[in-house]
C-alpha cells in the first residue's frame, strides 16, 4: 500500500472518530428514557429542557412533531417549520444563518451556541400526550401530563419573558397558572405572583422535567426576581399559520427588543 493510501486511511478514520462523539453530543438533548417509555398510545416528551442559566426568554410550545419529522434533536426540528428561519433573520439579519441548505437541516451546534448566548430557554406545556390524528397537528393532541410550569420558572432566576406561539401551548399555561384570560397575538399579560391552578386540571408533573420530582418553588416570579414575568403570545412559526414571514419577523423582533434590551 502507498504512503499516501495509507494517510487518507488515517484521515478518513480520524473523521469518523470525530463525526462519531460529534453525534453524541448532539443527542445529549434527547431524554432516553422518556422515549423508552413511550409505547402504545402516550408519548413522553423526547427532548430534555434546554435552561441556559443566564434565560431571559423562555419558549414553551405544545410538544415536538413524531421525530419522523424532525432534522434536528432539539426544539422546532421540523425541517419546515421556520423559527430557526424567524431568529436567524432577526439577531443576523439572514433568514438562512443556521440552515445547512444541502443537508436539509438546522445548523444545531450554531443554534446552542446561540441560546446559550442571548439567554433563550426552551421546553413545551406538555411532558406527555396522546396524538389523536397521525399529524404534527397541536389541535389533535390529547394532554395527559402538563408540565409543571412553575418549576421550571423557578430554575431561571433572570426570566423576564415566557413565550408561547400555539393557542394549545398558551390554554396550558393559563389554566397551570391561573391566567384567567388567554392573551391574543402579538399581546402579553404579567404573570401572577402566586399561581393558582384552575380547578379540575390535571395534576402536574415536575418528573420529566427534573429527572427526579422535586420541591420547587411555587412562584412563578421567583424569590428575589424584581419583576413580573410575561407572558407573550406570538404568532406560530409554522408555515400553516397565515401570516408572512416578514410579518412574523417583525413580531419576534418586538418581542426580542423589548426583554433582552
């Protein structure tokens, strides 16, 4: 065998080791043992809450498509979907800064290091549903298990902004806090001090969300925060939704100005 041959053997080996614990790493946002347990006709939420320490923003949709529909293991994997779209347009002013066009994927390295940065925390209203219909579809989710939204307030103590952009993900919260009118789009209310879950709900679940269920603090605006928390209703980023993009951009810009400022 040439010395060459041999080299890009190496090479090509060395690669591969690399791709490998890249890959690893990109699957530590999945909750292994949520998606073990999902079988028959509940499914456990698959991605573990991403909590940047320093959130100020955090994004809580319904839950995540089937992952036959996702190009990423993390939060908005739907190729079509364009969050990623929305945000890359807003902080880069390019609609296209975290799309790998020719791998038909979401730059997911770039994205973390973003979150992390700007202080964006994302996880859903619901750690477990029943999909009633075979879509991505939030008006076809049963919830089974809410999630216990309080707690994970209490885990970002510089919150100043909680966001839903799904009518179901916004009615979730409001009964879990006691919300008692469901913002429309494009409009925020303060959350209250002291949450008061509306009657007949379903009890809430902390366990998927801590990996071991808790005490944790009743108040959504947390010891010490200074300040009420909102919440913002902002249109879908999903392209069913019927509004611009140009327009969404213009509503998540807003949003983004007014608490990261």
């Amino acid at each position: 065998m040439y010395e060459g041959e041999e080299k890009c053997k190496r090479g090509l080996v060395s690669t591969l080791i690399v791709n490998f614990f890249v890959s690893l790493c990109r699957m530590s946002y999945l909750n292994t043992e949520n998606i073990a347990r999902s079988k028959g006709d509940i499914e456990y939420h698959p991605l573990r809450p991403f909590l940047p320490k320093n959130a100020r923003v955090l994004f809580l949709g319904s839950f995540p498509p089937q992952r036959k529909r996702w190009c990423i293991d993390f939060f908005y994997p739907n190729w079509i979907n364009d969050h990623w779209r929305i945000e890359g347009e807003v902080f880069f002013g390019d609609r296209n800064h975290f799309v790998l066009e020719k791998e038909k994927r979401f730059n997911l390295d770039e994205i973390v290091r973003h979150c992390e940065e700007k202080g964006l925390a994302f996880f859903d209203t619901s750690t477990a549903v029943r999909r009633l219909q075979d879509n991505a579809s939030d008006k076809f989710l049963e919830v089974v298990e809410p999630t216990d939204i309080a707690a994970l307030i209490a885990r970002l103590p510089f919150l100043r902004a909680i966001v839903t952009t799904g009518e179901k993900a916004t009615q979730t919260i409001c009964a879990s806090l006691g919300i008692p009118e469901v913002p429309k789009v494009n409009a925020s209310v303060a959350l209250p001090a002291s949450p008061v879950p509306s009657k007949g709900g379903v009890k809430q679940s902390s366990t998927n969300i801590n990996g071991d269920a808790g005490e944790v603090s009743p108040s959504p605006t947390g010891e010490g925060r200074g300040e009420a928390v909102l919440l913002w209703r902002l249109p879908s980023s999903s392209r069913a939704y019927p509004l611009s993009f140009e327009k969404k951009v213009e509503a998540y810009r807003k949003m983004f100005d007014a608490v990261l400022r």
